[in-house]
C-alpha cells in the first residue's frame, strides 16, 4: 500500500471510558538506584532504617544533573535487589516493606497561599530540583531545566495529546482530576509571568473538550484556553505539537524556548501542584495496562515502585492462548520492551501494553515510499536504509537522520515489513562517528 | 501466565498489509483486461498468458534455488539437499511478482505474428530475456531498475518486429495495424510532420474506446483498463501521483501539438486530443507498468517529475519519431532516469526550489520542442 499513515487502530478509546482503579499500595516496594539519565547514585540510608513517606533517601548522579531518591511508602528499608528497570536492564532496586500508615515526612512543610504567590521562577527550579520532578509522558526531562531558560516565554503549551495508540493514563487524568491541570496551569503562569497557556486536545476527544469548556468557564478570564489538534500519530511530538497550536516551526538543533513557547506534560502540571502546594515528590502515577495479550485491560492508579507482576495479577493476568507475548513499558510505537514481568514501575512509566507477538518474514523493499510519505521529519527512511546496507558514510551524513525522532512510522508503515527503524538507529550510530 | 516473553525494538504495531496484498492486487486489477483478451482472441490469448507465464515463473524458480543454494562450507552436499534448501527460500511472492510481469508481457504482444509459429519463440525470448536480463540479474523482487515486461517486449519486437501482425480478430471489426500506424500510413503522399495526423478522421472514437481496434491482445479495450487503474488507485497500489503527472503532461503537450496541427489542416482539436489519448499502449502502460513502485523514484517530487518525464518522451515519439508507439520506450527512459532523481545529494522528499526548476525543464522542453518541431517542420518533409 503506498499511503501515508494517518490512523494507527488501537483500543484506547474503549479504555478512555473505564475508570480509574485505586490499586492498594503493595507490601514492598522497589525504587530504583540508576535510571536512564543517572547511571551512579549514592544511598543516605542503610538496612534496617524506618523511613517516611517522600523522605530523600539518596541521590542520583547524571551527565548535567542530580537528582534526589524519595521514598513512595512510609515503611522500612529491607535491602537491595536487582531488577529490571524500564530502559531494559537489570538494575539494582532499594527494597522497602510497606507499614501502610502512609506518614509523610515531617520536614516536607505545605505552603501557605502567600508563600507560593512571593515564589520567584529562582524559586520553582529549587523545589522542583528537590522534589526531583520530571517529564512524565515518558521522556524524564528534568523538569527545572525548562524554568532555567533565559528567554522570555510568551506562550505555555500543555501537550495533553496523548498520540500513542492504547496509552489512556493522561486520558483518565484530564478526565478526573480536571481542578490539578487548571490549578498547575495557573502556577505555570507566575512562574513564568506568561497568562497565554493552552492545552492541546486532539480534536477528536469529545469529552475531554466538553469538561474542559465547562471547568473553564469558572475560570473566565484566566487566559487558560483549550487547543485542538490533529488525531494524528506523532501530533504529541513537540515539535508537531507547537507548529499545530501556534503555527511556529522550531528548527533542528532548536529549543522550543527560542521561539518563546515552553511545553509540558499535562501530568507534570498536575504533579506541579503537589510540588509547589505541598512540597511533596511524586508518589503515585496513573498507568493503563492493556493490549491483546492481557485478559482484563484496565487503568490504575499505583504507588511508584509497584511491581509488573502485580499489576498484570490485578488485570487477571495473560491471556492464556499460549501465544509469544511482548511486554512494553510506554507506548507501543516507541516504548521499551522487557525481558521479564520482574519489572518495577518507575514514574514515567504511563502504562504496560502486552502484545502478542507476530514477526513477519521480511520481504525485500520494493521502494513503495510509504516511508517517505509517513516520516514526520521529512527525511528518506528507505535511501537511509540502502545507505546503511552499503556501509556508505558519506551517503548517511547527507540523509541527516540525525533529525529522526524514532517514532517508528517507518517500520510501522512497511510493505514489506522491513523494521526500517533500526536501520536508522544504526545510521545515527554512524552519523556521529567523525 | 505460561507464555514466553520475548523482546523486540520499537515499535511494536505494524499496519495490517503486506507484500503479497498488494502483488495480488495488481493481479486483480489486471485481471479484466485479461479476461477481455480471452474473450476476444480466444486460444492466442491463452497461448500467450500460458507460455509467458510458465516462462518467467519457471526462470525466477531457478534463480531462487540458484540464490538460496547451500554456500560451499568444505563437506558436499547432495543435490537433494540442495534443492531442499532453494526451495525452503521460496515465498508467495515469488510467484506472484514473475505473474504480475508474465501477464503484463503477453498483453502488451500481438496476438499472431507472420508466419503464426513464429509467436512461440517471440513470447519464450521475450519473457526470459525480460525477467533475466530485466530482473533477475540485478537481485530478483525489489532490485530491478527496468520494467521486466517493457525490457522484454522490446527485446521481442527488435528480435521479431518485421513479423508482426495486428490484424488478427475474431471478434468485433477487423482493421489492420494499430491505429497509430494505420493513421499515418494510409494517407500517403501527405509525409509531412503534422499532414500525417489527418488519417485520423477515420478512425471513429467508439472504436477506439471499445476497443474495435487492432493492436496489441491488451491495450485496446479502454474500459477495462481503466476499470483496473480504478482499482489500483482505491487500493493504493499505484502512486496517483505518478498518473496525475504524466495525463496532466500528457494533455498539455498534446493540447500544444494539436492547436498548432489543427490551425494547418482540416481537423477537430478535440478529436485530436480524444485520438491521443485513446490510441495505442498509453493508458495500459501507465496503469500497470509505468506505477510500477520498484522501477519509479521514491519521493514524491520525484514521482511528479518521473511522470511528466515519461509523458515528455512519449508524446516527442509520437510527434516527431519513426515509431509510431512510444509509450514502452518511455517507461524505459523514466526508469533510466528513476535513480537520478533519487540521488542523495539532491533528494528531498519534500518540494525545493530545485524541483520545481527541473519539473518546468521538462515540460518547457517538451513544449518547446513540439512548437519548434511542428511549427517549422510542419511543411518540410520528413
């Protein structure tokens, strides 16, 4: 079929309609030492501590950055276990048993409303740092980084698309917790001095417009506004997703910041408000557990650092078809798959899609340019795979697939069901190289 | 919670398509034009959808046992094993792809030729030296740069062109020649570049669109073929961008060609336009063989450019050269051209300033050369 891909069939739209499950927060629970940004920590704490809910119990070293470690249960810390973290390896994880009695930590003060209207944009980067909040539609970001900028924002986009097929967890936030999104998008705005916040819907979410008019209506003159966008996969891709709402084309090698836009995740903006109100991390994260291959697809709201195979338990567990299955952390377009359901969740973990498996043969590429015509970026997917083939640097570095974005259209697109995306994985790898 | 897990890269979805949809609907869209030329030519439309059929698939079955050989690793292997092992790497679509261009190939032969027997050792060269020197040579399925049905057909015609007959009919009205042809040749005396169009007066349009026609056993009946264009376009195996480019060019230099021609002798412009676009292979090898994905460029400016190149070559073939056809040998051009479209230092998938200036290079050359060519030329022997 030559076309480009306008549709990806999913079955979010039944899971949107569920509601959200409170999951009982488990017996032990686990927090990983290293992530994805931070590959060295240091632990404050040793076995055999009681510890409080949100307390810092160590610090994460990244590239740029650290980060703090906070506790999501109130309860003690039992020891170190290894395993698998979302980025696929097997990590050591902090082991905490869970006392249930839910005691925050003492020296997490709430503030008073005077205290958060004197808060300086200085002030956010310290208690966001602190909190260790991050992106929480997947990318974790450290969320200071985009209050540190020097350019005057003029507009503050809330990305609420949601574009990956069967995800639904911002989906079920937007829908029930709608008073957090507005209360977040109004800290946005002191912080960044800005009144023009919109929050980007696709076009195709009735509901979530028909709340969102009505709540804003109590907030009439606020400067919150709603933006709908396009029902397309990769609209909540930033770059899409500031051309769609403000017309403005960020260039590669670009920050939204120069062009005065700064963008959020609609979850980060929710967690913003227990960060700034009460000084607290995030401890809890709604999470969609669905796909073919489970029998009860289901969304939840768990603590962070829940184990997979309970929450696969609490959806009835696999489908018993004793078909392979694939089990994905994050969307299935671009999402992570692990080797085993022994498997924490981490905070930016927004939902467990289990597939069943299907490996089609691979054909030869019969240049149908399905590819071409999909690519968000504009870029030649099937020239860039001939290249790779041919081991031809120089014809790589003139593909620029340094722009691609591994949204994974292309090898989702293909006739010939040539998983394209990892051709251009390999060219990137190739492209750096001097 | 007995299942395996297994762990692949992103992404997980793929879209429900495959390779073989979309080689089966090409053969869908074929088929009608095929059944029509059964219909009307009876055992020589078997004999040649038959021969070139057993042909192609039998020589791209050798080259996949050939491809898929065990590679020498110091102990021998028995010729059992080695045909055990070729045939294992046999897949649907390698025998859909050699039907797709064994039933292109005999469309596009003439049902007889003279003497009759001479047909078999047309359609057995033509086919073989289409899928192996047109193909097979290159890589097989994917890897080919010309049209295997188009570099057979040529291959056929340079080896038995005198031969050919176009006036074989069973069914319907007999003429004799393709109406091309005939239109030029049956005014005679009047050898002039555009004194030679006015034959075709006599040509009724009807006959042309309902096929009562000679020519080729495919390319005559209109309505079949553009049923399957039809076809092809909803199930989005052909690139309309292909087809837009080439009838858009296609009708723009003929239009330029029949302002100059009617304006000097007594003819209708539409009736012109109406002959062009109905006479001949045009309409059946843009539909089937011209959209053919593997041999056309892979971006889209590139496709519009590919289009209105073969469109360029065709109608300066059919204006100004010694064959009266020229559709295949402007496939062939367009395909030649494919990969210098595609090159990287200049590819785009999306419209540049560079483009735009070679689509215009094409049509202006093209328009330039027929208004140069007819307006000079139109009185001077050819």
């Amino acid at each position: 079929m030559i076309s480009k891909a306008t549709h990806i069939a999913d079955t979010k739209g039944l899971l949107g309609m569920l509601p959200t499950i409170e999951a009982p927060s488990p017996d032990y629970l686990f927090i990983a030492t290293e992530n994805a940004r931070c590959s060295k920590s240091e632990i404050f704490i040793k076995e055999g501590d009681h510890v409080y809910l949100g307390q810092t119990i160590g610090m994460r070293h990244g590239a740029f950055f650290d980060q703090p470690i906070h506790t999501t249960c109130s309860g003690t810390f039992v020891g170190i276990e290894k395993h698998y973290h979302r980025s696929g390896k097997l990590v050591p994880c902090l082991k905490f048993l869970n006392d249930h009695l839910d005691e925050w930590d003492p020296s997490l003060k709430p503030r008073t409303q005077e205290e958060i209207d004197a808060l300086t944009k200085e002030d956010y980067v310290e208690i966001l740092k602190n909190v260790a909040s991050v992106g929480l539609g997947g990318s974790s970001f450290p969320t200071y980084v985009k209050f540190q900028g020097k350019h005057e924002i003029k507009t503050i986009l809330v990305n609420a698309i949601e574009c990956e097929p069967y995800v639904s967890a911002d989906h079920r936030l937007m829908l029930e917790k709608p008073e957090d999104v507005i209360e977040g998008c109004k800290l946005l705005q002191k912080a960044f001095q800005c009144t023009d916040v919109r929050i980007c819907l696709k076009s195709k979410y009735h509901d979530l417009i028909e709340v969102y008019t009505e709540i804003l209506k109590r907030h009439h003159g606020s400067g919150i506004t709603i933006c709908r966008v396009g029902n397309f996969y990769p609209q909540g891709w930033e770059i899409a997703m500031i051309k769609a709402a403000t017309g403005i084309e960020v260039e590669t090698r670009h920050l939204p910041g120069e062009y005065g836009i700064a963008n959020f995740n609609v979850s980060t903006v929710a967690a913003l408000v227990q960060a700034i109100k009460y000084n607290r991390p995030v401890i809890e994260r709604l999470v969609s557990v669905t796909g073919d291959g489970i029998r009860y697809p289901s969304n939840f709201k768990i603590r962070i650092g829940t184990q997979l195979a309970a929450l696969i338990d609490m959806c009835g567990g696999f489908n018993d078809d004793g078909k392979e299955k694939v089990v994905i952390l994050g969307g299935p377009m671009m999402g992570a798959s692990v080797p085993s359901i022994d498997c924490i969740v981490s905070k930016t973990v927004t939902s467990c899609i289990i597939l069943n498996a299907e490996a089609p043969k691979e054909e030869p590429c019969i240049r149908c340019g399905s590819c071409v015509l999909s690519c968000p970026t504009h870029l030649e997917p099937q020239q860039i795979m001939a290249a790779v083939k041919a081991n031809d640097k120089e014809r790589i570095k003139a593909l620029k697939p340094l722009t691609c974005i591994e949204c994974g259209l292309c090898t989702y697109v293909c006739t010939s069901k040539i998983r394209v995306t990892d051709f251009i994985r390999r060219a990137k790898v190739i492209a750096k190289l001097p | 919670m007995t299942s395996t897990i297994i762990v692949e890269k992103a992404p997980h979805l793929r879209r429900k398509d495959s390779l073989a949809r979309m080689l089966i609907d090409v053969l869908i869209a074929l088929a009608p034009t095929a059944v029509f030329a059964v219909v009307v030519y009876g055992f020589d439309a078997v004999r040649n959808l038959g021969v070139s059929w057993a042909t192609m698939v039998l020589a791209e079955f050798v080259f996949v046992l050939i491809q898929n050989r065990i590679k020498y690793d110091g102990t021998k292997h028995s010729f059992k094993e080695q045909i055990k092992a070729g045939v294992s790497g046999y897949s649907i679509n390698n025998l859909l792809a050699p039907s797709i261009s064994a039933v292109i190939f005999a469309l596009i032969m003439p049902a007889r030729l003279d003497p009759y027997y001479l047909i078999y050792p047309a359609l057995i060269a033509g086919s073989l030296f289409g899928i192996v020197i047109g193909k097979l040579v290159f890589g097989g399925n994917g890897s080919n740069i010309f049209n295997p049905a188009a570099v057979g057909m040529v291959f056929a015609k340079l080896c038995f062109g005198s031969h050919y007959v176009y006036n074989s009919r069973s069914f319907y009205v007999t003429t004799g020649g393709t109406p091309l042809t005939n239109a030029i040749t049956e005014v005679s005396g009047l050898n002039s570049l555009t004194g030679k169009w006015t034959g075709i007066e006599s040509v009724p349009l009807a006959n042309l669109f309902f096929g009562q026609v000679g020519g080729t056993i495919g390319e005559a009946f209109k309505i079949t073929i553009l049923i399957g264009m039809a076809y092809l376009l909803i199930r989005k195996a052909a690139d309309w961008r292909i087809i837009a480019s080439y009838l858009g060019t296609f009708i723009v230099v003929m239009s330029l060609a029949g302002a100059i021609i009617c304006t000097r002798e007594n003819l209708s412009f539409f009736r012109f336009l109406a002959f062009q676009l109905l006479s001949g292979g045009m309409l059946f090898g843009l539909a089937f063989m011209l959209t053919d994905p593997v041999t056309s460029p892979i971006n889209s400016p590139s496709r519009f450019i590919y289009g209105a190149f073969a469109a360029a070559v065709t109608c300066i073939i059919r204006l100004f050269g010694a064959l009266p056809e020229g559709m295949v040998y402007s496939i062939l051009l367009g395909n030649l051209i494919a990969p210098a479209l595609d090159y990287y230092k200049w590819s785009s998938s999306r419209w540049n300033r560079r483009y735009v200036i070679i689509l215009c290079c094409v049509i202006g050359v093209a328009l330039l050369a027929t208004g140069l060519g007819l307006g000079f030329g139109g009185e001077v022997v050819a």
